[in-house]
C-alpha cells in the first residue's frame, strides 16, 4: 500500500511508538546544552529553538524500540548524534560561507566565523565526554567512523567539483559518506543501545545506509524539480558546481561534445534563471530524472527488504513509514 501523507502529518504519525521517549529527550537533551558561558549558553538557546525535524534521534528510538527497550544508553545515542551533526552543520556553514539554515540565520550569519568554529568545536568536545563519562565506548565508535566519513566525503567532492569529472560509482561514494553514514549510525547505535548483538547492529547499519542513500537522491531530485511544489530553490548544486545523479546520468547519455558544452555552461558560473532551465530540459530529456528515480526506489526497497527480516510492531511499521517518507517529502 501507498503511504500519501504531507510532510508534518507524515512525522506525526512516525513518532507515534516513541512520543514519551522523544518528549523526554527533548528535556534531557535542553539540559545537557546548558553552559556557565553566557555567550554560549545564548548561543545554544538559539540553536535549540530552531531545531530541525529530529529525523535522527526518531531513528534512533525507533531502532531502538523495534528490537528491544530503549534505556539511557539510548537517550545517550541520540544525544551524541544530535550533537556530532549539528557541529558538522555550523562548521559547514563556516566553510560555505553560508548565512541561513533551515529558513534561519545561520550561527555564521549572527556571530560570524570565529564563534561558530568554536561553538562547533565546543560540541565536538562535549560529544566526546557525554560518552566518555557514561563509557559508551561501542556508540563513540560507531558515531566518531560516521563523523570521520563525512569529513572524507566532503573532501572527496571538493576534489572532484574542480574537475567536473565525477562518474557514478564516485557518486554513490560521496553520497554514502557524507550522508548515509550518519544514518546508517542512527540505525546501528540505537540496535546497540537496545542490547543487540554485532550481526543485528550490522544489519540495521546497513538498513541505515540504503535509507540515507535513497534520502540524498531525493534531496538531488529537488535541485530539478519546480522550487514552487518542493519549497527549495531549483539550482542550488548547480550553483555550487555539484554534479549529481540525474545530470551524471544524462552526459553519459550523449556524444563527448554535447557533454562538454554542458560542463562548460556549468564552469561559467552563469547563475541565470534561462541557463539552470537550458541544464533542467537537458537532464529530463535524457532520461536522468527517470534514472534517479528508479536508483532512488532501489534503495528504498533494500532499506524495506532488511526491516522485513524483523518481527511486525508498532515501531518497525513507523521505520517503513520513515523510509517512504524520505522518497516522498516535499522538502
């Protein structure tokens, strides 16, 4: 059965198994970002009003809740990662020299580059002691390879943006680093969490993984689809010069002049509105969007594929929900 939901509605009825659980990580979490620092305990208010979706620690307790009970080593799990990503996030926004997040200003935007580094830094280190003090050692494990990764990944595209070269094996590497694996830890650390053993946490890692990679091909869907239906802008990567699926797919589709004069336009930097919809037709009319999909759809069904190696409850069917909701948002 098709799941059809708006995207609020949708996470709604996701968190359902794990509503008392993520009420009461909602305080746990508030109280661990408390400081003496006034700069940074304003710092971390801000950053707490204008949290996200929680789509990670909802991974987490879901994981969790599916094999087992959740107990502190989960709270501890999702805290640790809630923590890791939104580092990762303001050290991002330093290296873009970006100015918004999520529809906000960005801690870049409001206290500029040195603040952010710290406060980036500042999280890193308090990370790394809510689990050294609760000797969480496995869970900093799992947690510090997926942050290693990501690192990994965001250089790899640096390196290949320059060259505009990138195949889709290169692709499917970046993407896997720098977004699936923190997904993919989610997964494995609240099967962790709830007592499982190497197999059991291996699997949902891997369930984690197929759902992140499906999650990133989505998210490099909005970049060619009207900005009105999706709520984010239509050539953004390409802005950045970022070659992903769809219009990878599509110059392998065409001579080595064609897929030259593309690159080039690209190499430009010519950031109007007629260039972006000259690179959309061309990808749509080769294929790529229908490619991507169809890659996209693959990994959803071996995300499902793994969750259907469990036993049926409330909160393995929200996990079936979470992985259709990442290929169906709007946003």
């Amino acid at each position: 059965m098709k799941l059809i939901y708006t995207n609020m509605a949708g996470l709604d009825q996701i968190r359902k198994p794990i509503t008392q659980e993520l009420t009461q990580f909602d305080t746990f979490f508030r109280d661990l970002m408390k400081t003496e620092v006034p700069l940074l305990n304003f710092v971390m208010r801000y950053l707490l009003r204008r949290k996200g979706k929680q789509m990670r620690p909802i991974l987490v307790f879901l994981s969790a809740k599916m094999l087992g009970k959740p107990s502190e080593s989960t709270f501890t799990a999702a805290a640790l990662i809630e923590i890791m990503h939104t580092a990762t996030l303001i050290h991002d926004d330093v290296v873009d020299d970006s100015f918004e997040r999520r529809g906000f200003f960005s801690i870049n935007a409001l206290w500029k580059s040195k603040v952010s580094v710290l406060v980036g830094d500042y999280l890193l280190a308090k990370g790394l002691l809510l689990t050294v003090n609760k000797r969480e050692y496995e869970l900093l494990n799992i947690v510090s390879d997926a942050v290693k990764e990501m690192i990994e990944g965001e250089l790899y595209q640096i390196q290949k943006v320059r060259k505009l070269n990138i195949t889709e094996e290169e692709y499917f590497n970046i993407i896997r680093k720098k977004t699936a694996t923190l997904i993919a830890s989610c997964a494995a650390c609240g099967a962790k969490s709830a007592g499982m053993d190497d197999l059991i946490v291996q699997k949902m890692k891997n369930f984690g993984e197929n759902t992140g990679i499906a999650f990133q091909i989505k998210d490099d869907l909005f970049d060619y689809e009207d900005s009105n239906s999706t709520g984010k802008p239509s050539g953004n990567d390409l802005k950045e010069k970022k070659l992903t699926l769809p219009l990878i797919y599509s110059l392998n589709q065409v001579g080595k002049f064609e897929a030259r004069n593309i690159r080039n336009t690209i190499k430009n930097k010519n950031h109007k509105k007629k260039t972006h919809q000259y690179i959309i037709d061309f990808v749509s009319s080769n294929g790529g969007l229908d490619y991507a999909r169809q890659k996209m759809n693959e990994y959803k069904s071996n995300a499902l594929h793994i969750l259907n190696e469990f036993p049926d409850n409330e909160s393995r069917n929200s996990l079936i929900e979470l992985v259709e909701y990442t290929t169906i948002r709007k946003k």
